[in-house]
C-alpha cells in the first residue's frame, strides 16, 4: 500500500458518508417531509396533488354528483345537559364557559356574486365512505388562491389520509336553474393542501372522541385559471386575524345540509362568543356561539370587527347540542394555525 492510501480512502469514505446525510436531509424538505422554521422543526401534512389528479377532479363533479353529497360535520350531545366545565387548575383565569344562547340561522338571499358573499363557497371531496361535502371561504394570501376550511373536510384524522376530488365552488347556489347560476365562478379543484399536524396525528376517524378539535382547521390552494387568480375572479379573500380577542360578536357562514335544511343554500348568524372546552382537551379552548346550522356547514368562516375591519377569527367545527339550546364551536385560530397558514 502506497503512503497516504490510508489516509486518502478514510476521507473519500467520510466525504461519501457526508454527501449522503446531505442528500437524504435535501430530500425530505424538498419531498415536505422535514421543516425547519424559525427554529422549529416539525412534520409537515400535506398534500400535492399531480396535474392528472387536478384535471379528474375538475371533470369528476357533474351536478349528479354535487347531489349526491352528504353533509359533513360531527355533532357531540354532553349527556343531554351543559357541557362539563374543564377542572379549575385547566381553567383560563380570563375564560368565559358560560352557554350562548341558540341562534335561528337565517338565509342569506341568492344569487351570492355581491363581493361580501361571493369569497363563500361549498367544497366537495370524496372519503373512502362517499362523497361529502362541506363549506370554506376564500382567505387572502400571496398566491391569490387560497380557501379555509375545517380539517375534518380534508383529512381522516389519525390512520386515515387526505380526501381527494377536493374542489372549490365560490359563491354556489344550489337553486340555480343553469349551471352558470349554480357556479357563477366555476370549479377550483385542489392542488396543495394542507391539515394542522395536531389533527393529523390525533383525530379519531370515527368521529368518536372529539378532543383535537380545538385543530380543526386546514387549507388548500388551486390553480389560478387563465392568469386569474382565485382572488382575482371571486373577489379579495378575508383577512385572517390569528389570536384575536376571544370575546367577540361574531357571523357564521355555511351551507347546512342536514335536516331541516338541504345544502342548495348559504344561511348565517350572528352570535358573541364564549369558551368552550371539556377535560382533557388540549389548549387553546375553542370559540363558542350559538347557530342551528347543521351538518355541511363544517369549515365555513366566522367573520367579527376588531378596529373597524373585518376579519376571519374561525371557522365551523362542532356542533353542540343540549337540551335546552343548539350551538357550534370553531377553533381558535392561534399560533399554530398561522403556522399552517404560512407553509402553503
């Protein structure tokens, strides 16, 4: 062996080790499986979905299908009485338990193209049960084609995946006697979505135990189409205000489709806000109100006034009923739901 063989293949093989550590580490964050962020690392679930994905899915919702539909949204009765107040050593000093009262939804008059409406729409997607369908707003974002919504509409929770025909429909009148009237705006499948980690990992499929709900929010972005965005067509999206104050008046949007209503239209309330959470629950407590939409309704905004302007402070999740009132939470929309946010 020549002088410094030794020596030389030592290094080639550290070199080689070196190299290899650095592709796989490239590898997982370009692939989305590794993030670094401010000095977090975190597991990121999303979804890319391929060109072929999105044109099957634009092609796949003929008003057939948009009918066979079923409202989305769980609904927990806490034994027929309040919910139980979380144990004093889990409650905020600041929070607010106390039951809102029930709020009659009311309908929103059709068509929905007036620009405070039109950024309201219904998502249809496909779970392994059927397709199902549910409500999201149009949210302002640097692609101009963002649209929120709530987690249980995108994904299965823990052991389960993505949905997929995932598509947007801005201001939908299910009345509509055209097409045109029916989608104004047209379909936005998904191409990229995205679910809040805590969901992902802990949500019960079955709709059994609902303690991640306090996560249950999650986003997609489309395609812009002919060099529009979805901004750009539909109108500005909503402002998102993350960790807003708790105690707000706020309106609710969504197109409720179980009993007594049928999903063809978009209804609204308006309600103030308290805290909501039951033992075990992770923090942060959800928002309260009172509203007796329904199943469908699931992920659309809840919009308040803070300062003069208008924002998203939420969106439907759970619905609440008891034996004296009929209420939904939504989720705080906190520092990890910005964090969602900002990795689309």
């Amino acid at each position: 062996m020549q002088p410094g063989s030794t020596h030389n293949k030592n290094l080639i093989i550290t070199m080689s080790v070196f190299a290899g550590v650095l592709v796989t580490l490239v590898g997982l964050v370009l692939s989305g499986t590794l993030a670094v962020e401010a000095g977090r690392t975190q597991a990121m679930n999303s979804k890319q979905y391929s060109d072929r994905d999105v044109e099957d899915t634009r092609g796949f919702w003929d008003q057939d299908r948009q009918d066979e539909a079923k409202p989305r949204g769980a609904e927990i009765s806490p034994d027929q009485q309040p919910p139980q107040l979380p144990d004093q050593e889990q409650q905020r000093p600041e929070a607010d338990y106390r039951q809102p009262p029930t709020i009659q939804a009311r309908r929103v008059t059709p068509p929905y193209t007036e620009p405070d409406t039109a950024i309201r729409g219904k998502i249809f997607f496909r779970t392994p049960e059927g397709v199902a369908e549910c409500s999201g707003t149009v949210v302002h974002h640097s692609t101009g084609n963002m649209v929120w919504t709530a987690a249980h509409c995108l994904h299965g929770g823990r052991d389960g995946d993505f949905y997929d025909r995932v598509t947007f429909v801005p201001a939908y009148n299910g009345a509509g006697r055209t097409p045109a009237e029916r989608e104004p705006y047209g379909r936005w499948p998904a191409r990229r979505i995205t679910v809040s980690n805590q969901w992902a990992q802990n949500a019960d499929p079955g709709g059994r135990d609902a303690s991640a709900s306090p996560f249950d929010y999650g986003a997609f972005i489309v395609d812009s189409r002919g060099g529009r965005t979805l901004e750009d067509t539909a109108g500005a999206g909503a402002d998102v205000l993350w960790n807003a104050p708790r105690h707000l008046r706020v309106q609710s949007f969504g197109y409720p489709g179980d009993t007594p209503y049928d999903g063809t239209a978009l209804y609204t309330c308006s309600s103030p806000t308290t805290d909501f959470r039951e033992d075990g629950w992770p923090q942060p407590d959800m928002l309260w109100m009172g509203c007796t939409m329904t199943g469908g309704s699931s992920g659309g905004g809840w919009f308040a006034e803070v300062d003069g302007r208008s924002y998203l402070v939420s969106n439907v999740s759970l619905g609440v009923t008891t034996r004296n009132s009929r209420t939904m939470t939504g989720p705080y929309l906190g520092d990890v739901a910005k964090d969602m946010y900002d990795s689309l």
